[in-house]
C-alpha cells in the first residue's frame, strides 16, 4: 500500500491502517529507543504513544504531511523519548510524598470515571471518544457511526455527555470528591 | 453566555481570546464554576484515557513479524564472531598442516652449495649410498683411526641452504668408517658451508661398501610454530624442521642402502634419529655413536 492511501485512510480514522504503520515501522522506531538505553517495554511504548499522536493529529485534520510518515513519527519518538529521559533524570531530584497523595486523588477519580464510561453505551461511548480523543468532526462521526447526519451525531454526543456528566457526579458524591 | 457554554466551548477548543479571559474571570470569582471547569476536565482526561487504551490494546494485538537471528544485534555479533572464529581456525590449521606454503617461502633463498668429489670407486656390490646435498669433502689424507660401523658426515644444510643435488658424491673403500663431525663455517650466515673430512674419515667413509652420496630430500626449516621448537616431519619427499635451532647449523644425513635408507639429523655436535615411514610432527630423538653405528651396520 502507498503511503499516500495510508494517509488517506489514517486521516478517515481507518483504524486497520493505524496497524498497518505499526507494523510497517516497528523494527525501525523500537531501535531508536533500543539504542539509547530504553527498554524493550518502553521502545514499544514510546512507539505507540508517538504513533497515537500522528494519529490524533491526521484524523482531527490538524496535521499537513510534508515528510515520510516515518519520518515524522521518528521525530515524534525522539522528543518522547528525551521527555522521558529528562523527567526519569528529574524524578530522582522530586519530593515523592506530595506527589504521591496528589496521585492518589487523581487516581481515585480517574478509575471512577474509567467506570462511568464503561457504563454508558457503546455508541455513547464511541461518540465521545471519537469526538473528544481522535477529534473527529460531528460529519465524520455520523458516517464512522452509520448515522442519518450531522445533527443526529451532535444530539447523540450531547445526550451521551450528559448522562455521562450525571453518572461521574454521583460517584463522585459517593466519594467525597464533590464539594 | 452562561459558564457551561464557556467550558464547553473550552473543550472543544473554540473558545475566542475574550471567551477564554471571561472563563478565567469567572473561576477565579467563582469556586463553583471552577469546580465545574475541573469536573469537565476530569470527564473529557477520562474520556481520552479510555480511547488511548483501547487504541494500545489494539496495537498491542498486532503481530510483529520476528527479526531473523541474523537480523539482530545479537545475532550479528554472534555471526560477525563466528566468522572471524572460523577465519582464524582456518588460518591456524594451514599453517599447522600445510607446511608446503612456508616450504616456497624458504625456497626462494636459493642455498649456496659446493660439494667436492671424494675418492670414488664404485664398488659394485655395495648397497649403501650417502647423499649429500651440501657437503665438501676433502680426502686428501689417510690415517689409521677407524672405529667399526662409522658414518662419516657428508651432507651439511644450514637455515639458509638447501637442496643442494647438484652435489652427488659416490665414496667406495672397504673399511668401516666413523661419524666425523664436519668443520663448519664461521658465520651461520656464511652461505658457503664445507664439511672437512680428513683422510682418516675418508677411509672410515669407504668402509662402506658403495656408498652414494645423493641428495633426494629437500629441507624446510620452519620457525613459526610454537607447538613444535625441536620436532621435524617427513613428508612428500621433504623434510620440515622445526624450530630455530638457534639459528645455527645444522646437516642431515641420508644413507641409502640396498634396501632401506636412514636419516638423521648432526646439530650441536649431537646425532638426532628421523624416521622416514612416520608422516606426522615428530620430537627429534637424540641417538648416541654406538647407536649410530649399528645401525649403520645394520644398512650393510
């Protein structure tokens, strides 16, 4: 497949594509944090989490490919993997008691709004994920969705948030987390 | 515009510079939209957390095809060590079990040979022979000392020479003869090397019955083999010493006779037996005159 038509359907959202780059350049993008003292687990890491970000940006339509995909993705793993050589350096310098308790709070919220859209439909919940993670368009959603049109994928993502907002709200009661 | 228009608008990021300094405004005056503004936020992280994951799962479950052995790092250090392993072990095992190559080598120093005839009769019926491939013989006097079964040295090989069978000498006379140990040149340099024979060891040398002096092995002198500092093999007609005799001379003796030939090797005033029949890298096995003797006399 060229790697104008993987674009192509990278920036539809095709998530059969997005496999199709992990694949292609696993070996090549792995190696370069292999290379630098990293991890088999973190190269993999550092690897989807910056193919992630290509893909976030094709699909929300943010991102004019002007290299290789390769090459823009490498250039993604190489600051990721600064970042996370940098914050390894300065985790070792930080007071880890403050930080900890922030964790736990942050945490604690976290899971229960992991289970709160765990919850919800599975519609509801591809509506909002598509709409708040990929950046698809309320268009693009309706024709990922199979919906009648637009404003039929706006209502759903309204509703969905909604019961979404009810359902964390009451946990959060529950936990003590609301004022 | 109420708040949650403003946050909603904030998420979605459409919100205006104006829109975004109200927003801030009003949290900062308001700790109940500032909750509001936090709740969305922990809503939306949820949000993209779980699509984050579900993305990675999804990778996760790809199949990456296996880097062949050879592909990795491992694999080509293994492969690069291999090969250089077995480089080596070949280049050890051709100069361990080839020796013809370092022959050349040390043929190519064309060794000075002078040879000088010896009374020779012919005596027909004698069967033993003495080659001597670099040998200068001087027989110009006789006298009585004689011991039984003697061999008179008449060949002489330095490090430097070498196949020397332009130099054929037939010594006949009757009468037993003796080792004589030749007279060697000053300098283990000097490319001229002559064994003196005085005319004692001339007769010593005719006790012989018909003894040829021929030259039919070629010598090697090997010095690169730290497995072997004193050892000498035969093979292919050629003889490979080894070691570096300490850079001295040394001669080697052939005696023919009908029916068997003996070698053996003269060095630092010491006999030295070589088996003929043996192919492999043998110890040079000192051997006294009596020895010496005998089986000279045993040739007869």
């Amino acid at each position: 497949m060229k790697e104008a038509e993987l674009f192509e359907r990278i920036k539809k959202g095709d998530e059969d594509a997005l496999e199709v780059i992990y694949k292609k350049y696993y070996r090549m993008m792995t190696k370069l944090v292999l290379s630098n003292n990293g991890t088999e687990e973190e190269a993999k890491d550092i690897y989807q989490e910056a193919l992630l970000v290509f893909w976030q940006k094709s699909v929300s339509g943010k991102l004019v490919l002007t290299s290789k995909i390769s090459t823009y993705i490498y250039s993604i793993c190489l600051n990721l993997w600064r970042k996370e050589l940098e914050r390894k350096k300065r985790h070792s310098y930080e007071e880890k008691d403050g930080v900890q308790h922030m964790d736990l709070e942050a945490k604690e919220k976290a899971r229960i709004v992991l289970g709160c859209i765990d919850q919800l439909g599975d519609t509801c919940k591809k509506v909002l994920m598509y709409y708040y993670y990929d950046g698809l368009s309320m268009q693009d959603i309706a024709e990922k969705l199979g919906f009648a049109n637009t404003n039929t994928a706006k209502t759903k993502k309204y509703k969905c948030k909604k019961k979404l907002d009810e359902v964390v709200k009451t946990q959060y009661s529950k936990s003590d987390f609301v004022d | 515009m109420e708040y949650q228009e403003l946050i909603e608008k904030h998420f979605d990021g459409n919100l205006s510079e104006g829109e975004a300094s109200l927003l801030e405004d009003l949290m900062q005056s308001n700790p109940e939209i500032k909750n509001e503004f936090d709740f969305q936020q922990d809503l939306i992280e949820g949000l993209k957390s779980k699509r984050k994951s579900e993305l990675k799962a999804r990778l996760n479950t790809v199949e990456i095809p296996a880097v062949p052995f050879f592909g990795t790092m491992t694999g080509q250090i293994t492969i690069g060590a291999s090969a250089v392993g077995a480089i080596f072990l070949f280049g050890w095992l051709m100069i361990q079990f080839s020796p013809n190559e370092e022959l050349e080598a040390v043929s190519e120093t064309s060794p000075v040979v002078e040879s000088e005839a010896i009374a020779s009769k012919e005596n027909e019926e004698a069967g033993a022979t003495i080659e001597a491939p670099v040998v200068t013989i001087d027989t110009s006097k006789e006298t009585g000392s004689s011991t039984k079964n003697g061999v008179k040295p008449t060949v002489k090989e330095t490090a430097d020479n070498k196949s020397k069978k332009e130099s054929e000498k037939v010594v006949s006379e009757p009468t037993p003869i003796k080792p004589v140990q030749p007279a060697i040149a000053d300098s283990f340099t000097d490319e001229k090397v002559r064994v003196n024979v005085n005319e004692n060891n001339t007769q010593e040398l005719s006790s012989l019955n018909d003894l040829k002096i021929n030259n039919t092995l070629d010598i090697n002198n090997i010095t690169n083999k730290r497995k072997f500092q004193f050892h000498y093999q035969v093979r292919d007609n050629q003889l490979f010493l080894y070691g570096t005799f300490d850079k001295g001379v040394y001669e080697i003796y052939e005696v023919n006779a009908k029916e068997s030939k003996r070698v053996f090797l003269y060095y630092n005033k010491e006999y030295y037996r070589i088996l003929l029949n043996h192919k492999k890298v043998l110890p040079l096995e000192k051997i006294d005159q009596d020895e010496l003797n005998e089986i000279i006399e045993a040739l007869n």
